[in-house]
C-alpha cells in the first residue's frame, strides 16, 4: 500500500537549503507516505525511494536523508537505511507542498466524441497532458479546464481533473478525460482491472525472427538516469508490464509494429521495445535517434537523418482504445487516423526499399 501526499513541483531542490536539517521545533510537512508491503525484499532506502518519488535524483534523497528529512516509523534515519515489511517511510519538509493553480487556456484541442460522462480526444505530438515542474501551461488539461470552465469537476482545484490515463509528450492519440467524479471513478476502475483495451502504432528499428509476440518485465526509473525507465528481468525493481505485438510491415530496417497494453507502466512500449533490441525510431531518450540499422552509405545516413527530420519525435501513437461506457456499460470501441508525420515516414521508407530492390 502506498500512500502519497499529492505535489507538483520538484520539492528536493530545496533540500540544498537546509542541509543542516530542519530547525529545531520547526513545524515540519509530509510530502510523501509510504506503508512497506508485506513482500518487500531489504533495500536500501535511497534505492527504494528513488523508484517511487518522480523527478528525485539519488543524491537529492541521500542529501534529504542527511537533512534528517527522511524519517522510518517517526525517526530520521540515514541513506543506508535498509527498508523493511511494516516500515512507514515519511519525507518531511520545512515547507508545505507546493500547488499549481489550474489556469483555463483557449487551447484548440481535437474531441473525437463527446457526452455528458466523458470525451475522446486525440492528443497531438508535442502537447503535455498535464501541468506538472517544468510545464505549467499550454498542456491538454489546460485546454480542458478552458472547455470544462462549467463543469463542477473542473472546478475542484485538481491540477488533473478529468485524468484517468495519460501518454508521453511527443506521443500523439487517443485518451479519455471523465467529466463527472462518477464517470472518473468509474473509467479509472477499468483501467486498474485492465478492461480497457489500447493499441498502439509503432516504428521501431530492426526486424523480428518471429511475426508476434510478448515482452515482460518490470518496468522502473532508471537508478542511473531519472529521466528514463528500465526494465528489470528479475522483478528487483519496478512494476511488472506485459507488452504484447505484432509486426505487420516489414521495411528494411525499421518495422512497424502494433503493440496491445495488457499493462500500463510509464514509458511501457518505450522502455520494453529498447529492452529487446528494437528502440523506437527517433527515440531519442532510449537511443533510437541513432542509425542502429542499415548500411554505411553516406546517402543511407542522410536519409535516415531526413527521416528523423520528418519525424522528430519517438514513432509511437496510441491509435485506438476499446472501454465499457461508464453509465450504460455498453462496449465502445474508438479510433484514430496514423498522424501525418508518422504515415510520411512510413511511405518514405517503402520507397526506399522498393528502390533498393530495383
């Protein structure tokens, strides 16, 4: 069970300010609650905290636990802390949590169905979803709270109104955004029990032995860079994420790929598809901005940086997404055109093989 006071903002910048600790009798403000599971294996507390905190550096949390702002069962205690079943972990500071406030943007946003539960909306390349550190406006929600501006729901203070799923920035296509609490509730629940069905398009680099398949794994942040996700084969780390595909255009050295959700872990397809070998094309936070496949030709290496020209983002949209009504129950299915920069792509590179094969 993990309990987590809500924050924006990245709070552990601020630990550089009092790395002499909190004063004494000062008030102090919980920002993150975690119970430790029953099953949690020894770990070291700086490792544990730095899978489960978004957008804190190992450093900033061995800082923070110098600090004395990391607290096991009510106590200070250090990096080197081993966590264990029963341990309630706090992390404390001398300032309350940071709020952003929700301000409504007329934003053009693209709502591919819409009643009085719920919307669809096909989100575009480059758009963030919602406001968070470092993107405080001009995001999907932004937009939304302008549409929503007399919906009650819209009207909570909630930073993420509406949110029951979300998908990267640079990657396009379908979401859900509830308009009611009862709706959210509702279509948060499906994708919790996994009743949803999403698919994705992908090109990725590299071809398959095999036409379909699955990638597993636990998904978690990378110990070693935090804007990343990596996958942990042992189960270490992480939460575990079932990715299934199948290949359905082969184009030389790039595939296009469908892959079906049975998981929804941060960065999933990204990180899983980078993990077997097959990064995605123009991926430039799992390495598939380079030229992994192919030949040495000086004109194959400018055509493949023409491509990434086209497309200069990761190859990835969320094309359809399958759901029960949440007032009626009934199966609804929608979906969504391949985005323009992606479809380019893909007939640039079978032009390139129908020529190479001339």
């Amino acid at each position: 069970m993990q309990l987590t006071i809500e924050w924006n903002m990245n709070e552990f910048n601020d630990i550089e300010e009092i790395e002499d600790g909190p004063e004494e009798n000062a008030e102090l403000f919980e920002h993150h609650r975690f119970e430790i599971d029953k099953g949690q294996k020894l770990l070291r507390i700086d490792k544990f905290l730095v899978n489960r905190i978004e957008n804190a550096s190992r450093n900033k949390i061995q800082q923070a636990a110098d600090a004395n702002c990391i607290l096991v069962n009510d106590t200070p205690v250090k990096s080197n802390y081993k966590v264990k079943p029963g341990d309630v972990v706090s992390v404390v500071m001398a300032q309350p949590p940071r709020e952003i406030e929700l301000i409504p943007q007329d934003i053009p946003i693209n709502i591919v169905y819409e009643d009085d539960s719920f919307v669809i909306v096909n989100k575009e390349p480059g758009m963030v979803v919602h406001p968070a550190y470092g993107n405080y406006s001009g995001t999907l929600v932004n937009a939304l709270a302008w549409h929503f501006k007399d919906l009650p729901l819209f009207k909570t203070g909630d930073a993420r109104p509406g949110l029951v799923h979300r998908i990267d920035k640079d990657t396009s296509g379908i979401l859900v955004i509830a308009k009611t609490e009862d709706a959210k509730n509702k279509l948060s629940k499906q994708f919790f029990d996994r009743t949803t069905d999403r698919k994705y398009i992908a090109l990725v680099w590299g071809s398959f032995n095999e036409p379909e398949g699955t990638i597993t794994g636990h998904i978690g942040r990378s110990l070693k860079d935090r804007k990343m996700m990596t996958v942990f084969p042992n189960g270490e780390y992480g939460k575990p994420a079932i990715t299934h595909y199948k290949v359905l255009e082969e184009l030389g050295y790039v595939s296009v790929v469908e892959c079906k959700l049975e998981t929804g872990r941060t960065h999933q397809i990204r990180a899983h598809f980078k993990y077997v070998g097959h990064p995605l094309f123009n991926d430039a936070t799992y390495g598939g901005d380079q030229i992994l496949k192919g030949t040495t030709f000086t004109k194959y290496k400018q055509y493949v940086q023409n491509c990434f020209k086209m497309l200069p983002r990761q190859a990835l949209h969320a094309k359809s997404l399958a759901l029960n009504h949440p007032v009626t129950g009934e199966r609804l299915f929608f979906d969504s055109e391949i985005p323009e920069d992606m479809a380019s792509t893909f007939d640039k590179w079978r032009n390139y093989i129908v020529n190479r094969e001339e």
